[in-house]
C-alpha cells in the first residue's frame, strides 16, 4: 500500500506542477503559494467531515504533534514560495529536474532529524535519481541557461526546505500523530500543516487588492490544483506510514517525467530527447528504490 500511495503521489505532483506553471503567468509567486493552501483546505474539511461520519476518532491535538506541524509548515511555506518563483522564471521541466535534489539532501537530514539510518541500496537509489535529473538540468552552454538560473537557484532552495518537511511530515505520522486509522492519520495532519501554512502568509496577501483580485480571478483553476494538493499530500503522508521519508521522496522523482512531457506538450519546451533520455536514470533508481522497500517489508512480514 505504501508504495502504491507513493506511485499515486507522484502522479498528483506532476498534475498540481502543471497546473501551477499555468498559474505562474496569472498570479505572483506569493498568491500563488497562499492558494496553494488556502484553496486545498475546503477539500480537507470535506474529507474530514466524511471520515468523522465514518466513525473515525475524535480529532485532538497533542504538544508534540503541534510542534511537528508549526516545523513542517514553517518549512514548507518557505519551500512552496520558492516554488511558485521558480515556476516563474524557468521551464516547467528544469525547474522540476532542479527539486530532484530533494532526495539528495534527505540523505543528510533524514538521518539526523528522524533517526531512521539510511541503507547503502537507498543511497545508490537515490544517487541514480539525482544524477539522472541533474544531467538534464546542467547545459551551461544552451542560449537560454543564463535566462534560467535564477528559476534553477530558487528551486535548489526549495528542495532543501522540502527535505526538511519531508522529515517531520514522516515525524508526524509515524510517532505523533492523534489517530490510529493511518488514510484518516494522513488526512488530519495534511489538514493541520496546511492550515497553518495558510495562516502564515494570509497577511500577505489579505492586505493586497491585486492579489485578493487575482486569486478571485482564477479561483476556478486554483480549486482544481487545490484538489490535486490534498490527493498529493495524502497520499504522501500515507506512504510514509510504511516507508521512510528518502525512499518515499525518491520514488515521487517519476513525477519528473510527466512533467517533461506535460511541458513538452502544452508549453512547447525545448530539449524535450535529451530531458526524457536522462530521465532512464531516474526510473531505474525508483525501480530499485521500490524494490528495496518491498525487500525490506517481506522480511519484516517474515
């Protein structure tokens, strides 16, 4: 099921990386991170009010939880806003190459702040993925790389804020969350991160006409990536019930390939061989990253 719900996740993720390069020419980067969130909690409470119907616990807060989600939303509000920039300044394709280095840096963080050790299979696995992603994004010598650096620089910085809330998101479900259903588990700490993610930037963006202007605008186009956000982090937050935060992070990576399709496709992006060619690299690092979790479970169901 774990990986399953990782595979699932890395299918959201493309989709919401569209969607959001679509936004990226309507909405500034901080609206757009604001409605990342703002536009994915009517999904939550409708999803949350069907699994409170369904006889799920009664939703409660612990000090320990609440800290993991003032952490994971502190990081990833940083991680989403450079996003949204990035978006903004680069092919959808480069700049989704340039969040592979997401999984590279969970190599360091994963350990230290979750304490889960890290295999030597995990970390060819990963190294694969990275290695594949950054052989697409580096052509210094392409007449647009000058033009994309500052897309690629912003979404470097993401994707070490990433790895961090990879690890409390991995925290929260694992140790501290206030539920034992672990979809319902998910679900309730997606909701709580994003909640106050969403709460972080709302003066940003409440005291800003254009902005309150912009996102009633496209509220239609914001509501569906909304949709696709909760379907991401849940299943997100459910695969690392049963995996840990690298292998989980690393095989979301597929993502990368839809999402040099879908830039090939509907933005007309350049360099599509040699990005898809690259991206062989990527898939035969999943491949051995959901091979060694399956391993690993086999044995632990032994």
């Amino acid at each position: 099921m774990g990986l399953l719900a990782a595979l699932l996740s890395a299918l959201f993720s493309s989709s919401k990386d569209l969607m959001s390069k679509r936004l990226a020419f309507r909405l500034d980067g901080t609206a757009s991170t604001f409605a990342s969130f703002a536009f994915a909690l009517p999904f939550y409470v409708l999803l949350l009010a069907g699994l409170y119907l369904f006889g799920h616990e009664a939703f409660t807060y612990s000090l320990a939880f609440l800290t993991l989600v003032l952490l994971r939303s502190i990081t990833d509000t940083f991680a989403e806003w450079m996003k949204m920039y990035a978006l903004g300044h680069g092919d959808l394709s480069v700049v989704a190459i340039a969040f592979s280095l997401s999984p590279l840096f969970l190599l360091v963080t994963s350990p230290l702040i979750t304490r889960v050790p890290i295999t030597w299979a995990e970390v060819v696995a990963v190294l694969l993925v990275v290695g594949g992603s950054m052989l697409m994004v580096y052509r210094p010598s392409a007449a647009n790389w000058t033009a994309q650096k500052k897309g690629i620089l912003l979404a470097f910085g993401a994707s070490l804020f990433f790895s961090f809330n990879s690890c409390f998101d991995y925290l929260a479900v694992q140790k501290e969350t206030p539920l034992t259903s672990g979809f319902a588990a998910a679900t309730f700490a997606g909701f709580s991160m994003t909640l106050l993610s969403a709460a972080i930037l709302c003066p940003f963006v409440l005291g800003r006409g254009d902005r309150l202007k912009a996102l009633h605008s496209h509220q239609g186009g914001l509501l569906i990536r909304g949709f696709l956000e909760v379907a991401f982090m849940v299943c997100k937050l459910y695969a690392l019930e049963f995996m840990d935060a690298p292998a989980v992070v690393g095989i979301q990576r597929l993502s990368l390939l839809l999402s040099i399709i879908g830039g090939r496709v509907f933005f007309k992006e350049a360099d599509f061989k040699r990005r898809l060619a690259a991206g062989a690299l990527i898939v035969v690092g999943v491949s051995l990253l959901a091979w060694w979790q399956l391993l690993k479970h086999t044995h632990a169901g032994d």
